[in-house]
C-alpha cells in the first residue's frame, strides 16, 4: 500500500504538478517523489486512490512534455500506477488496462508506467506488458528506501523508450505509420491499374518495391478492385517452366485471383489445366465482368538475363508474344486487364533484338522506376524515425544522412539504425550535432554501406551491364552527361549536377570501391607488376592508397570507440572518462571540447589526440599495446596520410603504411 507519510514539498518541488491537485500530490509520500523524478519529462495533472482487486493503488495521468510528445510521437497522458507491494502479480497490467481503457480516449492505449516495490517486478512488468500489447516502464522503489534520482530515472526511462530500433524494419513496409514518402504515388499507380494501363515498377534491390507493391494490393483490396493475380517470377516451379507452360501456370492464377480477389503463383503451381486463351474466354464471357491486375513480381528471372534459368534466352519471346496477344485481346473484349511488372532493369524490354529476333514487347512495357525519394519525403522519414527512438536530427544532419544513402528509403534506414546503434540511451532526448552526425555517415558507409551497395551493384552488372558500364565511367570520369545516364539517375545511384550527373553518396562510392577488390581487379593488378616490383602504374598507385585510406578511417572510428570503453571499464568509479579525455587536450582544445556531449566529444576528437589520450592513460592500455614508443611511432605515422598530401610516395612508404596499420589493427581488435 503506498506511503502514507507526508511531507510538505516547496513549490519548486511540485512545480510540474497541476495546481488544483498540488496539495493532494503533497500528502502522498510516493506521489510527491515520483512527481519530482519525473520533473522535465511530464507534468502531473490528476491523482486518485482506489482500490482493485483487494489492493490499495494510485494512479495519475501524466501529460509528456513538448520534447518527450515529440520524441515518443504521442499526443496523449500517460497512465501511472503506484503500486507500493514487495511482490507485483500479473493483474498489474490489467488493472492498468483497465483504468485506460476506463479514460478513453484521454490516456495512451499502449503505454504506462508502474512504481513498485518488488526487487524482481521490473522485468516480469516488462514481459506481461509485451504479452498484453502495452510497454511498460517499471520504476522499483524499495518499500524501506529511497526512490531513484531523478537523473536515474531519466535514463531508465530513456533506455526503455528509446531502446526499440525505429529505423530497423525486418521486411518490406505498407502500413501507414512505416510506409513514407510515396503514399500519393501508390494511390496514382493503383488508379492507373484500376483503368486497365500496363505499369512498371524497376529499382535495385531494397529500393522499396516489395513494400509499393504490398501497398497497392492493400488499397486494391480496400476499393474492392482489381482482383489481383500476383506471379512471383523468382520461385523455381514457375522460372524453371519453359513458355507454354508458365503461360498456363499464369492462366490458372488468373482465373483463380477472380474467384477469390487475390491469388499466388504458389497456389497452381502443381495444377493442369486447359491453356491460356480458353482460360480467359471464360473470364471474358463471365457475368459482371471484373477487373484483373496481373502482377509480375522479380521479373529479372524470366527474361534474357535469369539468373536461374538460362532457357529464357530461348523463350522470352515466346512468353511474352503470346501474353501480349492476350493483353491486347482482352482490351477488344472490354475486359480491364491491367499489367504491373516488377524487377531490377528494364533492359529486356528496351532491347530492339532478342538472339537476332525482333522484340516482341519492345516498349510493351514503360521504362518506369521505383526512385529514390525526394529531399522532402527523405528529410520527413529520417525527422519521424529519428523521434521514436529519442535522435533528433539538425536539418543539415538529416540531409547528411539522404546523400550518404543516396536517396534509397532502405539504405537511409540502415544509416539511422547504426547511428541509433552508437548514440547511449541514457542521453536522449538528444539532438545530435551535425558533425557527429557527418562522422557516423562516413562511418556506416566505411564499415557496412560499402558491403550493402556492393550487392545492388554485383546485381545491377549482372542484370543491366550497360548501366552498370556507365556507372563505372562516371566513378572514373567525376560525372558524364546526365542524357546519357538517364537510368542512373531513376535507379537513384547519381545526382544530376548542371548537365552532368555525379556520384554524391559515400555509400555508392565505397561500394564500387569493394564491388573492384572483390571482383580480382587488385589481384590482377598485383600480377602485372614488374619481377622487381618497384613500380606502380598510375591507376596501382590509386588502388593502393585508396585502400590504405579506407583501412586508416576505418581504424579511427575503431579506436574512438575503443578508447572510451577502456577508459570507462578501468578508471575508478569516481573517475569521468570524459574528463580524462579532455584533460589530455591542450588548452585551446579543452575549451572547444568541454561543452561537448560524450559521444560528440569522442567524434571531435583528431587522430593523434587518440594517441595523446592512450600514452596519458598508458595504465590502462599496456595490457593491449605493450610497447609505447611503438604506438607513438605509428599514430604519428599514420598521421601523414601520403594519399592526401601532393608529395611524392613510393612503396617503402606504402609499405609502412601498411605495417603500422596492420599493428594498431591487430591490438584494437583484441
């Protein structure tokens, strides 16, 4: 049963509690110290006693501040119960449930946090919150004890809220709450397809297709039409068929998607059935005659360029004859048969010549692409992301965030997810400086980007070689005429500049980077090299340094981190690792840093202020390293970055390089 006690608070005390009830909150012990701890957070605007279930309880309804409305994306109070017992039961969360639901529509309906005295009640709130729908944020408070300082709270508090990755997604998205930026565009494209048009869908992979193409079938299923037949090009019992066959399979789902308003590929797969044509002259002579989308989903895989199954260089044609006969026929029947295709390239469909024969869908299908999004949608997404999970983003900083990502709504979310990763909890709300911000960027793109753009990319060449030709050539060149490049700029990996187009994204540029070192480039370029190896060819010279460069930044991000988990794990308790970081800089540099939140310091700081910090707190990191002087050597070494000073270099110099990052590599990575 709550404290009883009081004590008559100051004004300053309450001073986030509603006026009308400040003097009941001041009779309540409990009340008064969880309004206190949650000062800056929420103001307190009711306070009642009741009884449930055999038990005595408070609840007040808290009304979150401007900053945690913003951040938690809620415009509702929350529900708060004291429930001073030294064991919590699982009726906790119905009684919250309750008492919401009782308020509605005044409280939040998923949210509430429970004061409680069981030393184990924390985690058995949170895991029959999660069980019952609700997120619980449990505050333990020793029946024979003190509340937690508010500061305490805070980061709980922080770290409850903010721990969920709003950023991460596990799949394609069509909710309205995760499906941003194209709204307006997939109620346009289903409009087009409730008309009878042929759409298309082209992108790289995690560009967002799957998500547009969910959505449109959840709109489609809301309007009641067309009924949809979904063919999904990449599943093996559909690309392994030959022509007449796949032509038949895609007859059945058809017929079956009319039936019943939606149909899979899957679901025929293991069918006969008669062929194509008699199957749509049932359709076509059918009572109330409905309207047909007919989706082919992942193209790529029955076309010239499968990757699965090389006899649709024999048989596109065909294919695609004879469904376009079907197409047309069906429009001289009135029938509304629409057509959505979706893949990576549009090649196929562009090409006059298929194995020396014509075309036969030559601009059947529009050169259309999923693109990235425009700086508004992006801007939006990464400011409405960033609030769920306590970031806020400077305008500068979210533009960082689009341009590193290129624009593609998947690759914008992974940069938010690591930056979400490498921000602690318990400082947010925070907003984020700008140049934290731009270092996270570069340090994403260097550490995981480079690898997620070298996939779209290793299937951009296969898929659509001339494009990726073209990609390549504006790497090389600085940028190439954007008449020629059209493509590139709807697949979103280029950015129009005047008349030119040019790589922008970090991401993209790594990414071939790594797509070059992969595919044997280096290795043949080693293999050219003179018996003596004492040469290099300009483009070697390039490929050695630029990969020096890489590792080397790649290293000072390690280290930043490194550095500030040593420090944290070694110092004693009363030490700050903050204050041993900026102890270690001389003076003009300690006024510029001191201001600094902990992880913007850490991004401030230059790279041999890291060697300066490891050799002053050399106690704590001998254990790693052993040899100080050779530490020193090497982060003044590497210090000198031959590919960013116009000076001559020649390989002894590449070679040290090399050696003193391997050394530091190796000792950082223990």
């Amino acid at each position: 049963m709550p404290d009883e006690n009081s004590a008559t608070p100051t004004p300053e005390r309450l001073r986030n509690v509603k006026d009308d009830i400040r003097a009941l909150v001041s009779q309540d012990q409990l009340a008064t110290e969880l309004s206190a701890a949650l000062e800056d957070l929420f103001q307190i605007n009711s306070h009642k006693r009741f009884r449930a279930y055999n038990g005595n309880f408070v609840g007040m309804y808290a009304k979150p501040t401007k900053t945690i409305q913003n951040s938690l994306a809620i415009d509702r109070e929350v529900f708060i119960l004291i429930a001073n017992y030294p064991s919590v039961h699982a009726r906790t969360i119905v009684i919250c449930q309750e008492e919401i639901k009782r308020a509605q529509p005044r409280l939040q309906p998923d949210l509430a946090v429970v004061l409680h005295a069981d030393p184990d009640g924390d985690e058995n709130l949170r895991t029959w919150g999660r069980e019952a729908g609700i997120t619980v944020f449990p505050i333990y408070r020793p029946r024979v004890g003190a509340m937690p300082p508010s500061a305490v709270v805070r980061q709980r508090l922080a770290r409850e809220l903010f721990a969920t990755d709003s950023f991460q997604v596990t799949g394609p998205v069509s909710d309205d709450n995760e499906f941003f930026g194209r709204r307006e565009q997939a109620i346009e494209l289903l409009r087009q397809l409730q008309s009878g048009r042929i759409e298309a869908l082209f992108g790289l992979r995690k560009v967002g297709k799957t998500s547009m193409l969910n959505r449109i079938i959840d709109l489609a299923r809301e309007a009641g039409a067309p009924k949809i037949a979904m063919v999904d090009c990449s599943l093996r019992g559909f690309n392994e068929m030959r022509a007449p066959d796949a032509l038949k399979a895609l007859a059945r789902v058809s017929r079956l998607a009319t039936q019943q308003g939606y149909a899979h590929i899957s679901q025929t797969l293991r069918r006969t059935d008669s062929d194509l044509m008699s199957t749509f002259e049932a359709l076509w002579e059918s009572p109330g005659k409905q309207s047909l989308l007919i989706v082919l989903d992942e193209v790529d895989y029955i076309t010239p360029d499968s990757p699965t199954s090389p006899h649709w260089n024999d048989d596109f044609n065909d294919f695609w004859r004879e469904f376009r006969a079907l197409v047309q026929e069906s429009k001289r029947r009135d029938f509304k048969l629409s057509v959505l295709v979706s893949g990576v390239s549009s090649l196929a469909f562009r090409v006059a010549e298929i194995e020396g024969i014509e075309n036969s869908v030559l601009h059947f299908v529009p050169e259309d692409y999923l693109s990235p999004f425009a700086d508004g949608a992006a801007d939006s997404m990464i400011k409405a992301l960033g609030k769920r999970c306590g970031l806020q983003f400077p305008p500068q900083g979210r533009k960082e965030i689009a341009v590193t990502a290129a624009y593609l709504p998947y690759w914008m979310r992974m940069v938010g997810s690591y930056i979400h990763r490498h921000v602690e909890l318990a400082s947010r709300p925070l907003m984020l400086e700008s140049e934290v911000i731009a270092s996270l960027c570069q340090e994403f793109a260097e550490t995981e980007g480079a690898e997620i753009a070298r996939i779209a990319l290793q299937n951009l060449q296969r898929v659509d070689p001339p494009m990726f030709d073209m990609l390549l050539r504006c790497a090389n060149e600085g940028g190439v005429l954007a008449r020629d490049a059209r493509p590139l700029l709807r697949y979103g990996l280029v950015r129009q500049s005047g008349q030119l187009v040019e790589i922008q994204s970090s991401v993209v540029s790594l990414g071939i980077e790594l797509f070059a070192a992969r595919t044997g480039n280096n290795a043949r370029a080693a293999s050219s090299r003179p018996a003596g190896g004492l040469e290099l060819e300009e483009s070697e010279w390039a490929e050695e340094l630029a990969s020096i460069n890489r590792r080397r930044n790649i290293l000072e991000r390690k280290a930043r981190e490194f550095v500030r988990v040593v420090l944290k794990m070694g110092l004693p308790a009363e030490k700050s690792w903050v204050d041993a970081v900026i102890s270690a800089l001389p003076p003009r540099r300690k006024d510029e840093c001191s201001g600094l939140a902990p992880d913007a310091l850490m991004g401030k700081l230059y790279w041999l202020e890291l060697g300066v910090i490891i050799a002053r707190e050399w106690k704590h990191f001998e254990r790693f390293f052993q040899d100080k002087r050779r530490l020193q050597s090497a982060f003044q070494l590497l210090n000198e970055r031959p590919d960013a000073h116009a000076k001559d270099v020649d390989l002894a110099d590449v070679a040290l390089q090399r050696r003193e990052l391997t050394w530091l590599e190796e000792r950082i990575a223990q």
